[in-house]
C-alpha cells in the first residue's frame, strides 16, 4: 500500500535525522569532556577538620576495599569517618569493624540506629547519623564510591572558592560482580558523564549528586538539616536546589570518581537503572525528554532498515563517535570500563529504559516499593493505607 510504504519511509528519515543529530552531539560532547578532565591540577593537602559520612545498606561486593579509599588520603587534619546503619545484624557492620582493625589510629564512628524520618530511607540514616558528626566540614557520599588520595584536598579546595555553597564530584563506573556489572558500570563511563559535563559547561544543568555532597554545617543547617528532605527521592538534587535557593554555587571539580556496579542479573540492571532513570525525569522532565538524542545508536540500527546505505553510513558513524568517547574516558579512568563489543546492547538497554520510565508510578529501593508523588517526592507503602 502506497500509503503505508510512504510513512514507513518517513519514520526512517525521522530515526536517521535523530541519530544524525546525536552523533554530532555525542561528538562535541565528548570533546568538551576531554577539555574539562585536561584541567584538573595538584591540590595542596589541608588541616581542615573534616567528617566523611558514610550511610550504608547491606553488603556489597569490595564494600571494605572502597570504602578503604576514604581512609587513605592525603589530609593533614583530623578525619572522622562516620558509618550509619539502621539494623544491628546489617552485613555492613563487618566491613566497618574490619576497617577499624585494619586502621586502629584512624577516628571511625559508627551508628546503629534504626529511627524511622520520612520514606527516604537513606536521608533517615543520615538524620541518625548526624548526632554524633564532630566536625563542622561535611561530606557525604554513597557506599558504592571509591576516590583517589587527593580526595579530600580537592574538594575541599573546590569548597574554599568564594560562593561556593557546596562540592558535587563526577565518577565513572567500575563493574565489581562480573557481566552484568560492566554493563551497567557503561551507563555512568560512557553516556551520563558525557551528558552531564556538556549540560554543566553550557549552563544547562546545575548537578548535585549522590556521588559527593561537601557543604558547611552551617550551610546544612539554613537549608533545614536533612530532615527537609526525608520524603524526597532525589534527595542529592533536592540538597543542591536548596543551596543553590540561597544564592550559592555548586561546585564541580574535574575529579573523576569511580561508582561500584554491583548487579549481578539483568533484572537487578533494569530495576536500579529504571529508579534512576525515572527519578532524573521527576526532577528535570524537560531535560530528561530530550536526553535520548544522546543514544543515537538504536535509531540509527532501526533507520538502516528503512533506508540501509544512508543508514549504514549514519551507524558507523555512531559506532566511530561512540569507540572515542570510550577512549577519552577510559585514559582519565587509567582502566576500560566494560568491552567495546558491548556499546550496542549498552545502548539498546538504555534507549529501552528512557522508554518505559515514562510509565513508571514506583520504583524499588533496596528491596522497597516507594510510590512516586509530585515535586519528587515518594511515599512508602505503610504512608500510602
């Protein structure tokens, strides 16, 4: 039919004109991340009186080794670690005792206390946690994060620049529990840190991350303590608007952090990624609609079957700016990633999850379902009878 035949082969030219266009992007973009990682320089170490908070949930494979990265640095004032759990039998209790054996002159705190503040459970053990945070230099970051020795000199270096309210970090991903890991560990390497340097550097997104949040005590305390945030998802991008509502910056130094891929399935893949995915659209659906321009490869693979010789063209070339963002972010890393072989089911997987966040209403959390509500917010099952 004539007529079924002339919208198939517009729907072609449409999935080419996107990959066309992303393909471009994607190169840009990576050389604007280039010229952004080329621009990091020694810090000098400090004196600072510093506290590391460290919520934790469970065990994860290389849990002690990361975290390990915190007690190693290059700081010449006092560091407190502090460790927040909410069960006595968490198996992540056994990884803070052996880092206490294994660095008996280091200042580490631990936490145990299981009250409940608001859906959010982490933000609730950081509630908990913050009774017994000794000093007046905060930095908070994830479990799955492991830094280099400079850590703490840098942000604090990034922190000390007038009007800075607070120091988010970038990180790539490092697979940890075999396949499934590497794959997912290519999400944050390979199409979130492109994304994000090029949003950061054209003014088109203020990030504030899980991956390292350092602000001032007093800052913590005129923005509400965390307990402003105990029912909100995002609860890093919640933080980062709150500060930046006072008319400070968020300041992001070319460091390269690593985040800890833990997945072991690809259904563990899907639901982490799904969370994530649906909890960036709540907070920036605009931006995040148009972030799949930065996935260019699935539309370029489904328009080569409209049209096969532009299409072919337009995949290699997608193929081609894909292989060198690999290369740029692997010799910052010092290490790959995950296999080249593995870009297109990568990117497969990704445009498939921008897809179906769109109809997300909940998503899990370390095993809980939390309803999704306005402005970001969430709610547990036992808030929602």
């Amino acid at each position: 039919m004539p007529g079924v035949a002339l919208l198939l082969s517009a729907t072609g030219w449409v999935l080419l004109a996107l990959a066309t266009i992303g393909t471009a992007y994607m190169a840009f973009a990576t050389r604007v991340l280039a010229r952004f990682l080329v621009q990091r320089s020694p810090a000098s170490p400090r004196a600072t009186p510093v506290t590391l908070l460290k919520p934790l949930y469970g065990a994860e494979p290389k849990l002690a080794e990361n975290l390990a990265t915190f007690l190693e640095q290059d700081h010449e004032g006092p560091v407190q670690v502090l460790f927040g759990v909410q069960r006595a039998d968490d198996p992540a209790i056994a990884a803070v005792r052996a880092l206490q054996r294994r660095y008996p002159t280091a200042r580490i705190d631990l936490v145990i206390d299981g009250t409940p503040h608001g859906s959010n459970g982490k933000v609730g053990n950081m509630i908990n946690m913050m009774r017994q945070a000794a000093h007046d230099v905060l930095i908070l970051s994830d479990s799955d994060m492991a830094v280099a020795r400079d850590y703490i000199a840098q942000v604090l270096a990034a922190l000390d620049q007038p009007g800075t309210g607070a120091v988010t970090c970038l990180y790539r991903g490092r697979g940890d529990a075999g396949f499934w890991s590497r794959l997912a560990s290519a999400g944050p390497s390979y199409q979130f840190l492109v994304g994000l340097v090029f949003a950061k550097t054209r003014g088109l997104a203020d990030p504030c991350m899980g991956s390292t949040i350092a602000f001032r005590r007093e800052t913590l305390d005129a923005i509400g303590g965390f307990t402003a945030f105990a029912d909100v998802l995002a609860d890093d991008h919640a933080i980062g608007q709150a500060v930046r509502a006072r008319g400070l910056a968020i300041a992001v130094p070319p460091l390269l952090l690593v985040h800890a891929s833990t997945e072991t399935a690809f259904a563990q893949l899907w639901k982490h990624e799904l969370r994530w995915a649906a909890t960036v659209r709540g907070v920036s659906p605009a931006g995040y609609a148009g972030s799949f321009i930065g996935i260019p490869l699935p539309m370029a693979l489904a328009g080569m079957a409209f049209h096969p010789n532009y299409g072919l063209a337009i995949t290699l070339a997608a193929l081609a700016v894909r292989v060198a963002t690999v290369r740029v972010v692997d010799r910052h890393a010092g290490e790959p990633t995950a296999p080249l072989w593995t870009l297109p089911l990568r990117d497969g997987i990704s445009f498939a999850v921008f897809v179906a966040s769109f109809f997300v209403r909940s998503v899990d959390w370390r095993g809980t379902e939390l309803t999704m509500l306005d402005n970001g917010r969430v709610a547990a099952p036992s808030e929602m009878t």
